[in-house]
C-alpha cells in the first residue's frame, strides 16, 4: 500500500509540476546584421537584477538572420527581467567606450530605456502566468 501511494503521489507532483509551467519566447528584432551570438539574461528579482552570476537563467545562441527569437522553458509563473546583447566580435562580452556606453546591441524587456546607467527591474519587469507568454524587444 505504501509503495502505491507514494507513485501516486509522485505521477500527481509531475502532472502538477508540468501544468504549472511557464515559457517565454522573446522575439528581437534590430540587429546588427546576422552574425554573432545573443547573450540573454533572465532575472527573477531586483536584488540581482544585471548580476549575470546570479541571474535565473543565461543563455547564448548564435545569430544567423536579421531577426532573433529564443525560448525560455520550464519557467515557474512569476515576475521576471530580461537583459540581452548581441556580441557582434565574438569577445563574449559587450563592448562599451567612454563611460560604460555600449558598442554594441543591447536591449532590456519592455524596451527599458537606458539612460545615464541601465533600467531599473521594476522598468523591465513583466509577470508571466501558466503556458506560453511572448515578449518583443529592440535592440538599440
């Protein structure tokens, strides 16, 4: 009887666990040209909000056309902050000049705009709920 209940329960947790899923697909748009890789930060809180080490999720794909879209899977349904750059040198990193300013293409969820320092998470902020939910960004 023991064993019974505990893969009920199990199967129960999985089903339960998957029904409360979320992704989010981010279309970018803006790009320079189609080559380079996409540098995408996901966060899930202002305290560590443009701390890449401590963002939920990191991920990088290459570019191969004029327009980017990349989904995020499994997520749990909440407030999250995406940050992105596109390495257009292949340095892995994003390249800035005087004073911090960005080389290359960046942009942040909600289009937050950057203005003497990066957004605020609160700018850059958007809930997801259960399934699927999608984002447009622009590269500036």
């Amino acid at each position: 009887m023991y064993y019974r209940q505990t893969w009920i329960f199990l199967v129960l947790s999985i089903v339960f666990t998957a029904m409360a899923s979320a992704q989010i697909t981010v279309d970018i748009s803006n790009l320079r040209g189609n080559s380079g890789r996409m540098f995408l930060a996901l966060y899930d809180s202002p305290d560590t909000f443009l701390d890449e080490n401590r963002a939920m999720r990191t991920e990088v794909a290459p570019v191969t056309a004029s327009s980017f879209s990349f989904t995020f899977q499994d997520l749990p349904p909440g407030d999250y902050a995406l940050a992105v750059f596109q390495d257009c040198n292949g340095n892995d990193k994003l390249d800035t000049g005087m004073f911090g300013i960005p080389k290359e293409p960046y942009g942040f969820s909600n289009d937050a705009k950057a203005s003497f320092g990066p957004p605020k998470y609160e700018d850059a902020r958007f809930s997801v709920g259960q399934g699927s939910t999608t984002i447009q960004l622009t590269l500036r």
